[in-house]
C-alpha cells in the first residue's frame, strides 16, 4: 500500500488573536485524499486536524460561488478544482487575492456586492405591461444571453484582475461589467438609455486593460474579457 505523504498549506488569519498572518501545513497520506476535490479536501482537515480552519461553502456544485479561492496561484471553486497528488506533492491555499479577509479562506466582499447592486440587477420595464406578464422573448434574444446569465458572482475574475485590485472603489471588475452587458442587452429590459448613462463615468469601464486573467481563471469557462471589449464599443457608438 503506497504510503506517499503530501502537504497542504493553508492561508489563516484570525481578526480574534493578535498575530500576523500564518501558514498551517498538513502532512496528508495520499491514500486518504486522492482524488479529492479541494473542497473536499478542506473538510478532511477541518474533521481531522484543525475544526478552527474558516472557508465559505454551500452548494457544492459550482453554482453557488461561495468556495471561490485561491489553489495554487489560480482562484478557482474549491468545490470544483480536483487535486491529483500524482502531480504535486504540494497544495497551497490563499484566500481571494487582493480582498480584505475577514477570517482564513473567508473574504470580505462587501465592495463586490455594493458595484453589483449599483448597476440596477433587476429588470427595469416602463410600459405597462399587466397584459402580457410573460415577458416574451424571442428565441434569437434568449440566445444572445448565452455566455451572459451563467455567471454566478463568485468574484473568481474580479479577484484575478490587477486593474481591479488597485481600482476597486472606481473600476467596476470584469464579473460586475459582464452583469451589466446582460442586463444592457436583454430584449425584455427598457432601461438601456440610464445604464448606458451609469457607464458614461468612463473609470467604471475604462480601467480595463486588456490583461484577460479573468477569462483564463472563470470556472464556468465564460468570457468577461471579451464581454467588456463588447460593453466598451456599446457604450462608445452609444453615448
Ligand atoms: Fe457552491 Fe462551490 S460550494 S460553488
């Protein structure tokens, strides 16, 4: 039986004790592991080792973008992202990189939540439309919301983006402008005119520069790099 060890090291900060920051490493049996999602993984230590260790979590499906962090250099889901011990004896995990922590793995992502409700995510309808409460849509207009709607906000590409770390209080973040383009080009939404206006306050746009980290680390493989390319020419032939 293969008895090979390899080494988890984990982020921790607690608010609660006055010390600097710290690593915890876990010496794991790879018997114990293999195969595990890191998610997983991070139970394992919480009920064996350590119960203090902190992260968020809940649907473990990649739907709920709770368990965004950082695994080995690259934010990802925990819930999503498998570690193979065949290819590292090494696992490292941080917190979201560049966002306050508030404890371990756990970020503070009050700035990301206050930008997403700035930009009004809800539809906006100004004629009266108690007839026809569907809100019918043609085929071809659901289809342009494809690569839009399955964003699930957990912060993966905002977190990755250096722009975003030194603009986060003026620059809106890839997750935040890909939202805005959804809302901006759903046929079923009238308030195009006022969003357009929202974006005219270019720093909210303009502080992307093109670095495209967001498209390499989305875990639902969207494309916000090229949403904002997109968002940048609708704002400009429309404002
Ligand atoms: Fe919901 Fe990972 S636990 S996305």
């Amino acid at each position: 039986m293969n008895s090979r060890f390899f080494y988890v090291r984990i982020y921790r900060w607690n608010p609660y004790l006055s010390l600097k920051p710290w690593f915890n490493i876990f010496p794991l049996n790879i018997n114990d592991v293999n195969h595990l999602m890191v998610l997983d993984l991070l139970f394992f230590i919480k009920n064996n080792y350590d119960s203090t260790i902190t992260f968020r979590r809940s649907c473990r499906e990649g739907i709920c973008g709770s368990c965004s962090m950082n695994i080995n250099g690259i934010n990802a889901l925990a819930c999503l992202k498998s570690f193979d011990c065949k290819f590292s004896q090494f696992l490292t995990i941080y917190p979201l990189p560049h966002m306050l922590v508030l404890k371990d793995l756990v970020c503070d992502l009050t700035n990301f939540y206050n930008q997403y409700r700035l930009i009004k995510p809800w539809l906006i309808q100004k004629k009266n439309n108690s007839k026809n409460w569907e809100n019918l849509q043609s085929k071809l207009d659901r289809f342009s919301l494809d690569g839009l709607y399955e964003c699930i906000l957990c912060a993966c590409c905002s977190a990755s983006c250096p722009s975003y770390w030194w603009n986060y209080d003026k620059y809106l973040g890839p997750a935040i402008l890909l939202q805005t383009y959804k809302w901006l080009i759903d046929s079923r939404d009238s308030a195009q005119k006022e969003r357009l206006i929202f974006l005219s306050n270019s720093i909210r746009i303009s502080k992307c520069h093109g670095i495209t980290n967001c498209t390499k680390v989305c875990p639902k493989n969207l494309n916000p790099a090229q949403i904002i390319n997109f968002l940048k020419y609708f704002s400009k032939i429309n404002n």
